[in-house]
C-alpha cells in the first residue's frame, strides 16, 4: 500500500514524498482511513510505529477547510510531557508545509505572553500538555467550544504521570460532538475505561501486541555487583561502536552524578531531566541531535516521543521498575528499519524487576560478560531494594524474640518475693510519724469531730440530712479510705460543713 491510496490531498502527498517516506506503516495505513471517515479510533501500538503520522496526517486533510477563530482552536493534542509536544508540533510543521494552517505549543516554561498572542490570532491545531492548558483556560485565554477534534497521545504515560484527573477535566470543558482519537503503547484496565469514557462506537486498531519490543532492537543484559556499574559502563561503551546512545536511569539524582562522571573520564556527554528548565531541555536536545555531543544521560523524560535518527545505542544503567518502560526505552532505537543495540546493566538485587520484563517481551533476555569484571548472579526477586535501588548489605532483617514461658507467668502472676517486700513497705510507711504540720491538722480535724476516730465507722453517727432530706455530698462519715493501704492522708479525713453547722 501507498500513501496515495490513503486518500490525502496533492500537497499533504508531496510534502510526504519530500521528507523520502514512499510506504505508510500498519498503524498509518489502518488509521489514516477511519480517521478521515470522522470516526472515533483507539489505536494501540508499540513506540517507533508512527503513530504520530498516523493522526497529524488526517487532521492535516480535515483541517485544511475551515478557519480558526480568535482564543477558538479547531483541535486539540494532549501530550504528557514537553518533549512529545514539541516532537508532534515539528511533525505538524513538516507533513503541513503545503497547508495554510497555524498551530500553537503550549507547555510549560515557556512564556504566557507569545503563547497568548498566538492565540488570539487563532489557530486551527493546538498541542498543549495538561497544567498549561488549564493553566490559561482558567486565566480565561483560551475557549474550548470550536474544539473537533481531540487527540489523547500516550494516554498510559498520562496514566503514569498522574494526569488522568486534568484530562478529565479537560474534556469535561469540550463539546459533546467532536471526533476522539486515542493513542497508547499498553493497553491497561485503566486505560481501557478511560476510552470507554472518552470515545463513541470507536473503530480499534491494534498492529502489534501491547508493549512488544521491536525486532530490529539487539538485547543483552550484565549482571554486575552495584559499585562497578559505571566501570561496566565505560567499559561497554569503549568496546562497541557507538555512534550516539542514550543512557537511562531512574532518577533525577542518579542523572547528575553519571553525567559527572562520564565527563570526568573523557566522555563528550549531556544530560537531560524534568528539573531541568525548559530553554535547557530543549537546548541540550539539539544539540545531542545535531551531533555535537555522543551520549545523553536522561531520565524517562526522554524515553517516549523522541525520534533522534541514527540512534545506535541504549543503555540502562539502572533497570527500571516499569515493564513498560523498558520497553519504551529501547524503543528508541532501532527505528525505521534500522538494526539498534540496548544493553541493561542489572544488579544482582534487581531480579524481580527483571523477570518481569522477561515477561512482558515475552522470552529471556540474553546474558553477556563484560571482559575485566566478574560478573554476578540475580536474585530471586524477593529481597526489597533499600533506598536509591540498591540492596541494603549488613542489615539483616531483625527476628522479634518470643518471650519465654517464665517471663510470661511472671508478666501474669506477681513474685511472691515482690510480693512481700511491698507490703513490708506499706507497713513501715504507715509506721513512720507524720510531719510536724500534718499531725497538728489531724489533731484539729479530731478536735473538731469531738475526738472521735475515723476507722470507728460502726460507732460514728449517721450521715447528717439537708433541709431538703438529701445526704450532705462533702460528708465522710463512715467512709473510709480507699486506693490509700492502711494509711489515709488527712486531707481526706476532713469533714464538710454540715446544714447545721452553717
């Protein structure tokens, strides 16, 4: 199949043929037609399918009749994250050469002010990531109710980052009738409720099972202990030829210290991660592409969306925790047809992590040493990683000690011997002689009952009356002491006042 049997125009055909593509993919020549039909499509693909030209093309089509009005765009594309937007907005500007169409990008760290004067010109397609495009709706810069079109790109990468809750926001403000094009790498439950959601009667295309590596990608994986990591990776690179790579880690921290490192040995490197501005993002992106620099040290930032031609190598200097992202990962290169290499370097600790890629790709990863280091052996996945991803050695797990039987029974039943020796104590507590001031307060109170004794209670009156006929509630008459042993304090042992006393 040809793109000239897809149906699009002369000049959308031309500027196809001027970038040298000659045949569309699975996922274009199945997309492309049901998109210019005006139906909702949920296309599943692997990355570095062309799913991008599989929806800019058609919206190219349907777009070139029609005019934008101001703050109004006729389209919307959701990415996650800015580099996929920018990489969609250069497919826009390339496939649409042809066609009098505007487009406007809106992300983050970039200025308000040239995103709002692009829109108050109108535009007919907008690529926008989640928080900006809130950001300016709530600013009141932007009306959704011209809205024909809405594309979800890399919905589970939404799903990933937390999106999920802003998409659903966002397509709470457009119109009910409007044409949904949903795009994702896997195809979760989650992911499969939220199309339900999202789409009416949508025509499903799926050209390769969810999250599949492609074919053309050679993988291995060297197992090494964690402090020789970064040797194995100098020492891989130094023996393959690598044109450019990308090395992955997990985090923001781990892409700092490695870019360091690199450097210090003589490696021309660069480094990109979401904390990042967005001028240097976008500055170290081009030029990693334009070849002034041969390895990119980056996050997961950059392990969806980027097509960087050429692209020989993969390195994941940590494994990731995500199935899926590994997958993504490599994905990066071995593009177009073209053979690409992706090596892992795992630690013995990352087993289960492991496994599970195995899992989804479907079968084992070859196993290679790396000449000069002793290799090691995986886990079985049941051990946690400490913090960083590394295994915590010379801790070992702590067992609570079960108490045994006699300190139950002690516990429960007291000592005779503690037993005794308390009430040696209580005795000769009581058998001590009362301070000076207490036994002159104890004499007044037994002057004032007329001597009588407070432990006489068979002997001592009744409890004196209100005029109303109800006990008098400060008398302790006939009460004795309580929670005190054989000793009562003698504030306790003093009477209230007494109806007849007032």
């Amino acid at each position: 199949m040809t793109f000239e049997e897809l149906g699009l125009s002369p000049t959308i055909l031309q500027a196809i043929a001027d970038l040298g593509y000659q045949q569309p993919t699975p996922i274009q020549a199945q997309a492309i037609p049901v998109v210019l039909m005006g139906r909702d499509v949920l296309g599943c693909a692997q990355t570095g399918t062309g799913k991008t030209a599989g929806f800019t093309l058609p919206m190219i089509e349907i777009l070139s009749s029609g005019r934008a009005k101001a703050r109004m765009p006729r389209s919307l594309i959701l990415e996650p994250t800015r580099e996929l937007a920018t990489q969609v907005a250069d497919s826009f500007e390339k496939y649409g050469k042809n066609a009098n169409l505007s487009y406007a990008l809106l992300i983050g760290g970039e200025s308000f002010v040239d995103q709002e004067k692009k829109l108050d010109r109108g535009v007919d397609v907008l690529i926008a990531t989640p928080g900006r495009l809130i950001d300016l709706f709530e600013r009141g810069k932007i009306l959704m109710n011209d809205v024909k079109i809405l594309v979800i790109d890399e919905a589970d990468r939404m799903l990933d980052m937390g999106f999920i809750p802003d998409v659903e926001r966002i397509v709470g403000m457009l119109p009910k009738l409007r044409q949904t094009l949903f795009f994702s790498a896997t195809m979760a439950p989650e992911i499969r409720r939220l199309a339900d959601a999202f789409l009416m009667n949508p025509k499903e295309i799926s050209v390769s099972p969810p999250a599949t590596a492609a074919t053309t990608v050679v993988q291995a994986i060297a197992v090494v202990e964690t402090e020789q990591k970064r040797e194995a990776l100098r020492r891989l690179i130094r023996s393959e030829n690598v044109t450019n790579a990308l090395i992955f880690c997990n985090r923001k921290r781990d892409v700092e210290i490695l870019f360091k490192s690199l450097t210090k040995h003589g490696f021309d490197a660069v480094r990109l991660h979401g904390d990042m501005s967005q001028p240097a993002r976008t500055e170290t992106l081009e030029k990693f592409k334009r070849g002034e620099a041969r390895l990119m040290v980056c996050s997961d930032v950059a392990a969806r969306g980027l097509d960087i031609k050429g692209l020989s190598h993969v390195f994941n200097f940590d494994v990731p925790m995500h199935a899926e992202d590994y997958v993504h990962r490599i994905g990066r290169t071995g593009r177009a047809g073209r053979e690409g290499h992706a090596f892992t370097l795992a630690a013995p600790s990352d087993g289960k992590y492991v496994a599970a890629i195995e899992k989804l790709v479907g079968g084992a990863i070859p196993r290679i040493a790396i000449e000069g280091l002793e290799g090691a052996a995986l886990s079985s996945g049941r051990e946690a990683r400490g913090r960083g991803g590394r295994h915590e050695r010379g801790r070992p797990k702590q067992e609570k000690r079960q108490p045994k039987v006699d300190e139950v029974i002690d516990a429960v039943v007291p000592h005779p011997e503690r037993e005794v020796g308390r009430h040696a104590m209580l005795e000769a507590s009581v058998a001590l002689p009362l301070p000076a001031e207490k036994e002159s307060h104890l004499n007044r109170h037994q002057r004032r009952s007329g001597g009588r004794d407070h432990q006489d209670a068979e002997q001592q009156a009744p409890r004196p009356q209100r005029r109303d006929g109800r006990v008098h509630r400060n008398d302790d008459a006939g009460l004795p002491g309580l929670a005190f042993g054989d000793h009562t304090p003698a504030f306790l042992l003093r009477r209230g006042r007494t109806s007849e006393a007032r």
